[in-house]
C-alpha cells in the first residue's frame, strides 16, 4: 500500500468518527514519514514479519563474510 492509499484511509476513518492511535504497516519509509509528520496523534509500528524479514535478510549476508559462517546458519 502506498502513501496515498494510506492517506485515504486515514481521511474516510478520520471523517466517520474513528479515531487511530496506533497504525501498523510495512516498513515502507513514505508511510512512516507521513504519519510521523501528519498524525502526529497516531503511534506508528512495523509489522513484525517485515522486521524479521529484513533482519533474516541481514543476517545472511553476514554469514557470507569470512569468519561468520554460523550467523548463516542462525537465519534460517
């Protein structure tokens, strides 16, 4: 979902009396910008299969290095 989606969202739930506190999404740096400079009585969380992705992800490339083969092992 992009920013504008989000953007809509919040509006059509803003303008039916919903009020958000806490807004989970992707990591997606847009969406995190925005709400943190728009909605700003909004509290903003990543998914937490996105950050255990992106830290899989980070942890396999270390394993790749010479003397850090068992972090490989460690991220599957």
């Amino acid at each position: 979902m992009d920013v504008e989606g989000e953007e809509r969202c919040f509006s059509y739930l803003q303008s039916a009396g919903v009020s958000i506190k806490i807004f989970i999404s992707d990591r997606h740096r847009g969406i995190a910008k925005w709400i943190r400079e728009c909605q700003t009585s909004s509290a903003h969380f990543f998914d937490i299969w996105h950050v255990a992705r992106s830290i899989g992800k980070a942890m396999t490339k270390l394993g790749k290095a010479k003397h850090c083969e068992k972090v490989a092992d460690l991220a599957k």
